[in-house]
C-alpha cells in the first residue's frame, strides 16, 4: 500500500491544522466516496488531499480564515506533483 509522505512547506503557524486534515478527510468521504467501496488509490488520494489542506494551512497565520479552497488544493497539489 503506497502511502503519501506529505509535502514539504515553510510553516507559520501549526494552529487549526489537525482539524483541517480531518475536515479534508470527511469532505472526501462524505462527498467524493462511496465508503463502501473505499480502495489504496480512493485511500490514497484523501490522505493526499488532506495532506495538501494541512500543508496550506500551516503556512498561513490565524485560525478561521486559513482553510483553503478546494481550488487552492488543486492547485497546489498539481504544483507538487511536477
């Protein structure tokens, strides 16, 4: 099972950055995935996903502002898979 190793940033500030992984990860669960049919590569892509939302967070300052779109994860995703 392949497993994502995160990305590497400048952090700022840590504050918020637990709740906005798991917020990612039930996102992708409640409304990207069937549950029941949850395979390495769905696996795979929300651990990715919720890792890219950890990773912007950190870089900003705050607490209620700091969550990223989820056009800024694309982006950033797609920014570190070149």
């Amino acid at each position: 099972m392949a497993i994502h190793k995160g990305f590497k940033v400048s952090a700022v500030d840590a504050t918020g950055t637990g709740d906005c992984f798991i917020g990612a990860v039930l996102y992708k669960l409640l409304f990207k995935y069937d549950v029941g049919e949850l395979g390495e590569n769905e696996l795979n892509d929300i651990i990715a996903f919720a890792n890219a939302v950890g990773a912007l967070v950190v870089m900003r300052r705050g607490t209620i502002d700091i969550m990223p779109t989820l056009d800024e994860v694309d982006k950033f995703i797609e920014k570190y898979k070149k």
